[in-house]
C-alpha cells in the first residue's frame, strides 16, 4: 500500500520542512531495534550520525531485500554503454576525421566499466523507486551521498512503519500463497497426466493402425475408416499446434515488444530527471543573476548620484564664479569714473597751478589704482583659467556619465534579453516534458491494449483445446469400451 507524502519543498538545505507525512516518526532507538530484528546491519552511532558509506550500503541491501533489485552493478554499466553511444553519435555527426584520428578504436561492451557516479545514479533511481513506494516522494540524491540525521531519521522511520505494515497484513497472504503452491503443483501434475495421455493415444494409435496390438507393422484394414478418422482428428490437431505456434511467436514479439518499450520507457523517465535538474538548475541561475544584477544596478545608482552631487557642487561654484566676474564688472566700471576723474584732474592741474599739490595726491591715489586694477585684472585672468578648467572637468565629467549611463542601460537591455531567453527555454522544456508525459501515456495505454488482447486471445485458445481435450478423452473412451466389447465377444 503506498502512502502519500505531503511535504513541502525546501527553499534550502539544513532547513527542517513542515511534513504530514502518512507514517509516525520513531526515535533512534526503535528504529535501531526494529532494523536489527530483520537482520540489517545498523547502531545507534551510524544513524545519530549517518555518512554516506553506511546509507548506501543499507538502502542496497533494502533493494535487494524488499525489490528483489540485486543487478545495480549491471544496470549502472548498461547506463554508462549508453551515455557512451550517445557520445560516439555525436562524433561521428560532427565530423568523420576524428574517427581516422583515433585508427577506428571501438570500446567493447564488457571492457566498459560504470562509474562512481554512474552507480550513484543507479542507486538513487531505484531508492526513489522504493521510497515513493511506500509513502515518501520527495527522495533526493543528497540523502545519498550528504545525509543528514533527521531526514535519514525521516526515511528509516517510513522503512520501518513499511516493514511493520508487511507483518501485519503478511498473515493475509499467505493463503493465497500456499494456494499458489499448490496450484503450481496441481499444473506440473496435470501436464505430467497430459504427456501420459499423449503416449497412450500414440500407443492406442498404433494398436488400431496396426495388426496384432501394434506389435506388427501390418495395417489394419478393416480399421480404415477409423484411420481416416484418425487423419481428420490429426489435422485439426496440427493445425491447432500451428495455432499455438503463431500465438506462442505472438506472445514472444509482445515480450520483445514489451522490454523495447520499457527500455524507453526507462531512458525517457532519466531524460525527465536530466531536464527537471536542469529546469532546477535554469531556476538558480535566473534567481541568481538577478540578484547580481540588481546589487550591480544598486552600486551604479550610488555612483550616478554621487556624480549628480559633484555636478552640482561645480555649478554652485560656476554660479559663484559668475558673482565673482559680475563683482569685478562693477571694479572695472569704478576704475573706469576714476580715470575719468583722473583726466578731469589732470586737466584741472593744467588750468590751475595751485592745485599742483592736490594733483600730486591725485596722482599718487592714481598709482595706488592702477596697481588694483592691475591686480584685479591677474585675479580676473586667474578666475577666467579657473572657469576654464572647470569647465573641462564639468564636460569630461558630462561625457562619462554619459558614457556609463549607455553601458548601464546596455547591460540592462542584455540582462533582460538573458532573461527572456531563460524563460523561453523553460516554458520549451515544460511543453517538452508535457509531450513526453502524453507519450508515456499513450505506451502505456497501447501496452495495457495488447495485454488484454492477448489475455483474450489465450483464453478462447485455452478453451478450444480444454474442448478439444474433451472431444478426445470421448472418443478414446468410447473406443476402449468398443475394443471392451470386441475382445469379450
């Protein structure tokens, strides 16, 4: 009986899940005592503390007991002959000058030997197998190679409660096994009667053909009726055989048939689990990228908006140094009524000759002018190759954060292609896994068809020759009551 488990999925590993699992958890030592009692090797330590030598060996040793699957070397080895194939047809697709390169060198089937992976692989399809079959779906390969306490704690408590389910209901079965028995034997009993029947109607054949109780080779001819009888009888038995030929040729086609479609059944149920880790793997990515993406974006962002303040600040400055030119503006204009009143002193001293002190003081406060305004040109000179090189800075400054704002937003526009190209792929894989579900689907359904006719078919012959039997059985009797008669008159 299988039990569903309803567990959800981990967003990580180490992350105990929220479980309604069909079956009770044990603790370590019930399971440690339950296991024993059925003779598997196990201790308190080794499941407290499970390694991944200990869970392999055990969960072999659960296939071979409770599946009957004792061939993982040998399936492991047609896995790896497989993958081999796969790899030798792409080479020779791509080009045959490889092949002439490696002087036609062909591994042999029995020189092939799996690989540790190769048999990692094998033990946990088949432990996914058995675990699904008894209630716990969600068996991952990690469980196989990095155990952990609790979910091996997890998976042996499901063995057990499995293992405690079988007693329980072991009792019920075997009637039905005994009663197999039997039947098994009461059909050996019946063919060794039915070969028996076989050489007593030869031996009654020849006893009708031939004179003196078959121990001549004289025909009978007074019998020839009986032996053209005989002849009809015998036909219709060859071609009865020839029946059972054909229907037994039929039954060996679908049995061919049969391991044809469940070898691809087998290679498309590990083509699912390829693209469902690699569906898994797309998923990682994508989450993965993104987040790159928008902590790189984030890092851009506080970048431009540095380069926005420091461009503000230079405009701050610029807006000061307009202030500055503006101010010297009104210097120049004052230095300008200055010389102008210096002109109108200078004239004044022509005119008048007493004012030759004054003009001297005139032209002293002149000197002291001129020596400002020359000084107020080198600042304004210093202010106009200031300005200029702040306006290289602010144009080199405009440039490069152009410069990053396309890169930026080319990387953008890529991620976004990625990322639609991602998803594209997956919505592909999913109408790809869609499809291959229809067609297992389909096989099973064609396989389950040719069973049931087969079934029928069986049956019907089973009948004809159950009649047929009758039909003999009759006329023997009939004939050893009519020799009966013949030998008492």
């Amino acid at each position: 009986m299988r039990r569903q488990s309803t567990i959800t999925t981990t967003p990580a590993r180490g992350v105990r899940p929220v479980t309604k699992d069909a079956f009770p958890y044990l603790d370590t030592r019930e399971i440690t005592s339950c296991l024993l009692e059925c003779d598997f090797n196990v201790s308190l330590e080794l499941i407290a503390k499970p390694t991944s030598d200990f869970i392999i060996r055990l969960y072999t040793h659960f296939l071979e007991t409770f599946m009957g699957i004792d061939n993982l070397y040998e399936r492991a080895r047609e896995l790896a002959m497989r993958r081999l194939e796969v790899l030798k047809n792409g080479d020779d697709n791509a080009s045959d000058e490889g092949a002439e390169q490696n002087g036609g060198s062909n591994l042999e089937e029995n020189s092939i030997e799996p690989s540790a992976t190769d048999e990692i692989l094998t033990l946990f399809r088949c432990c996914r197998k058995f675990f699904q079959n008894i209630g716990v779906d969600d068996f991952t390969l990690l469980d196989l190679t990095r155990p952990e306490a609790l979910s091996t704690k997890r998976l042996l408590s499901a063995v057990v409660n499995y293992l405690r389910f079988r007693e329980n209901i072991s009792s019920e079965y075997e009637a039905l096994a005994e009663e197999a028995d039997s039947t098994t034997t009461r059909i050996q009993q019946l063919q060794e009667e039915n070969e028996a029947r076989v050489s007593q109607i030869h031996e009654l054949q020849r006893r009708l053909k031939y004179e003196d109780d078959g121990n001549s080779d004289v025909p009978r001819h007074e019998l020839q009726h009986v032996y053209n009888y005989n002849k009809k009888l015998e036909s219709k038995l060859r071609q009865l055989k020839s029946t059972q030929e054909r229907l037994t040729k039929q039954h060996d086609d679908y049995k061919t048939e049969k391991n044809s479609l469940a070898t691809q059944l087998y290679d498309i149920g590990f083509l699912c689990d390829e693209t469902s880790g690699e569906i898994e793997n797309l998923k990682s990515f994508k989450e993965k990228d993104i987040g790159q993406l928008t902590t790189i974006v984030n890092d851009l962002d506080k970048e431009a908006e540095g380069l926005i303040r420091t461009f503000i600040t230079f405009e701050k400055q610029y807006q000061n140094l307009g202030k500055t030119l503006d101010s010297i503006q009104v210097n120049e204009l004052s230095i300008n009524n200055l010389i102008r009143v210096a002109e109108d002193i200078s004239r004044s001293l022509t005119k008048d000759e007493s004012d030759v002190y004054n003009i001297r003081q005139q032209n002293d406060k002149l000197q002291d002018i001129t020596r400002d305004s020359n000084d107020l040109a080198k600042q304004i000179q210093t202010r106009s190759e200031q300005l200029a090189k702040y306006e290289k800075k602010y144009r080199d400054l405009e440039e490069s954060y152009t410069k990053k704002y396309e890169s930026l937003s080319k990387r953008l526009k890529e991620t976004n292609e990625a990322l639609d190209d991602v998803m594209r792929q997956n919505a592909e894989r999913n109408e790809e896994n869609k499809r291959t579900h229809k067609l297992i689907s389909k096989i099973k359904q064609e396989t389950d068809d040719i069973i049931s006719n087969f079934e029928k078919d069986f049956k019907s012959k089973e009948a004809q020759l159950a009649q047929l039997k009758y039909i003999l059985t009759s006329y023997m009797e009939s004939l050893t009551k009519k020799f009966s008669i013949d030998s008492g008159s």
